[in-house]
C-alpha cells in the first residue's frame, strides 16, 4: 500500500508560519534544496490545501526565470510533472498537472491507495494534514527543523490530535544547523500497549 507522508519546513517551536503569516525563516539553502529534490523522487502524486497551492505555482513556469541556479532548475523539472491534488472550496480551477479535490482528505488518500500507482502520497499544509491524521492516514511526519522560535502561528502538529507513537527512522543535520527528522508512525492492534 502506497505509504501517505506530511513534509514541511517547521520553527523549533513548532510552526510552519509564524503569527504573522510570514515564513521567510524557512527558504532553502542550496544543500536543502538538494535534499527535497532527492525526497520529490519518491513522490507519486502531491496534496495541497489552497494556500500552498498558490505558494508553489511560482514553480509552474519557474523554468523560464534565468536566475534560476541549477539546482533550482532540477526542482522545478521535478515539480512541474508530478500529480497534484488542491484541496480547496474557494478555487473553481487549477493550472498545471494539478486537480481539485472532490471529497475531503481521508476519501482522497482511500480512493488514491487503491488505484494502481507507484509513489508516495504526500500532504504539504497543516490543515490538511490534521484532517489525514485526524482519520489515522499519516504513516511518516517528516520536519526540517529550523532554528528559530517564532512565537505562534500556524502549527505543524495539530493540537486536539489522540497520541500517536512514533520512530525515529532518520536524521540529517545541516551546515546551516536545520535538522531533518523523519518518524515513522507505529501502528499497533487495537488494544495493545505501547512500549515503554
């Protein structure tokens, strides 16, 4: 079954915007960017809530920007292709390899795991993301940790979620000191204990 992960940038407070909506603490080095254009490859299809969306159509037509690095370019060669699902009520359209979603989260993620595909699922956006962990569809939690506190705003974790135990799978550490954690989520039978 095709694994469902929630990637985002996050302050080490634990948000993925700050109070004020701004999220420029979290912009990609070069050794970043490259790492996100390896984690892309494992992609199958992408969902986005609206806001995101509209953040990343920058890279539908960002091959025709010539300041542009390489680096950049691959991203945008490997973004612009992939499969995405836009989550949104305010959007009558989508542009690029981009749809509208028409149920909600949980339906999306049953109805694209039992299609023929290969790739990840990935969720980028808290909303939607609570709403995938909310119905247990989450199977990885994957932060690039960045160091600075913002105070409040938009939280990578929702805050009225069960408890759900994790692994630990994978670290990286940076030179511009972002973290990257990747926990997998540890499904157990109904009524078992966790470990301890």
């Amino acid at each position: 079954m095709r694994s469902v992960t929630y990637s985002m940038n996050v302050s080490l407070d634990g948000y993925i915007v700050g109070p004020d909506g701004g999220f420029d603490w979290g912009g990609p080095d070069e050794d970043i960017l490259r790492f996100w254009n390896e984690d892309i490859r494992g992609v199958g299809v992408h969902l986005l809530g609206r806001r995101l969306y509209e953040t990343m159509l920058y890279w539908e037509t960002a091959d025709q920007d010539a300041s542009l690095d390489d680096t950049q370019l691959e991203w945008a060669a490997l973004w612009k292709p992939l499969p995405k699902v836009v989550f949104s009520t305010t959007l009558s359209e989508v542009q690029g390899n981009a749809r509208l979603a028409s149920g909600d989260v949980a339906e999306e993620i049953e109805r694209l795991r039992s299609e023929p595909g290969e790739g990840e699922i990935a969720i980028g956006g808290a909303t939607l993301a609570a709403e995938a962990a909310a119905a247990g569809l989450i199977d990885e939690y994957r932060t690039l940790v960045y160091p600075v506190l913002v105070g409040g705003g938009i939280p990578y974790f929702p805050r009225h979620e069960r408890r759900v135990d994790l692994e630990l799978v994978d670290t990286r550490p940076f030179s511009s000191r972002v973290v990257y954690l990747r926990h997998r989520v540890v499904r157990r039978p109904p009524g078992a204990a966790p470990h301890g």
